[in-house]
C-alpha cells in the first residue's frame, strides 16, 4: 500500500537540577543528636551573611603618635607625647613637568617629578612636664645649626575602638621645623596649645587591619 512512513526518534531526556542535599532530621528525643550533614555546614545567605560584608570607615578621633627609633635621648619618651588634639600634613603629590615637542600642537608632554611630601604637624595642650618631643625641637631648632640635626622616625597610628592600630603612616628622618605657642589672651577661658611642625623624606602606610 502507497503511503508515508513515520519514524519517531526518541529524544534524550534534559537533566534537570541536582538534588538538593538532605537536611538533617529533628533530634531524637532522648538519645544524641544526628551528625551534622553537609547542608548544615555550608552557609546560608541571609540577612546574618549581608551584614557582614558591610564597611564603616572608623572615625578620625582616637589616635597616637610614637617616636620610632630615637637617635638621642635628652629624656625618655613619655605617653605624653602620644596624645595631640590634632594631626594634619599626611599629604604626598607629584610635581609635574610640562614639556613642549616641536611639531605637536595638540598637546604637551607633562612628566612626573619625585613625589613633594607636606609637614607633619602635630598640635596639643602645651606640656609642662617632661617630654621628649618638646626637648628634641628646643634643642634642635634652638640650636640654630649649631649642632648636627637629629632625625628620628615618627608613627601615626589610627585606633579602633579597643585601641588597637587599624592604619598606621610612617614618617622616615623627620626633625622639628617649626615650634609655636598660641596667643595668650585674658579674655577668653581656653587651653594654651602647641604646634609642632616636622619635616621628613617620605612617609608609608601601614593597614594593620580591623
């Protein structure tokens, strides 16, 4: 008989998900618990797992300083010369050159110079007891280049709230440049402070962590 014959091709069945591993079933009553099973080990994203992954950037109130290798010791470093109202000049940049070449008039080559880094400057009530800080910048700007100038390393450190060092800046061959007393003034009622300004070759930054 005339016709047209069918062939059907069975097609291959499409794998679907893997099984999800088995969780483990509540605990027996009176007996030990079931060994954990793999589920249960690995974490679960939730709300917990999101949170974790935030950052808070740490405030900029809770902070030391430390002399870092003294080259000479007219007195002992003290924890006074670890507190300061305020640090500022952790500042680094390039200076840049501008170069003209013959022929290019679309633009100028402008080329890298070794880094410029700003004075330290550290300022706090002024100290009346012994300090190593106060006595190396008399000694060394009231010495009027009589005398070698002394350099020394000096840390900045960044604390957490449970006083452990998060970010620390590193200051190589530093020495006082400038040493200043603010204005005495019989009207009004505040605390007499102290500049001090240092100079140093460069400066590094240390993260210690959270």
């Amino acid at each position: 008989v005339g016709g047209v014959s069918w062939f059907h091709t069975p097609t291959k069945p499409r794998p679907g998900p893997p099984p999800a591993p088995p969780r483990a079933p509540p605990p027996r009553a009176g007996g030990p618990p079931h060994p954990p099973y793999a589920a249960d080990l690995e974490p679960q994203a939730g709300p917990e797992a999101s949170m974790n992954t935030e950052y808070y950037p740490p405030g900029g109130f809770f902070f030391a300083v430390t002399v870092v290798g003294t080259g000479m010791e007219p007195s002992a470093p003290t924890d006074i010369d670890a507190s300061f109202q305020e640090v500022s000049g952790i500042s680094a940049d390039f200076n840049v050159e501008e170069l003209t070449e013959g022929g290019e008039n679309r633009f100028v080559h402008r080329l890298p110079r070794p880094a410029r880094y700003a004075n330290l400057v550290l300022k706090r009530g002024i100290v009346t007891v012994p300090s190593f800080l106060a006595d190396w910048s008399g000694q060394t700007i009231g010495a009027n280049l009589s005398l070698p100038i002394v350099t020394q390393n000096l840390m900045v450190s960044l604390l957490n709230e449970t006083g452990f060092p998060v970010v620390t800046w590193g200051f190589f061959n530093a020495y006082p440049v400038k040493w200043e007393i603010s204005p005495m003034d019989s009207m009004e009622n505040r605390i007499l402070t102290e500049t001090l300004e240092f100079s140093y070759n460069y400066f590094e930054r240390i993260n210690r962590g959270n």
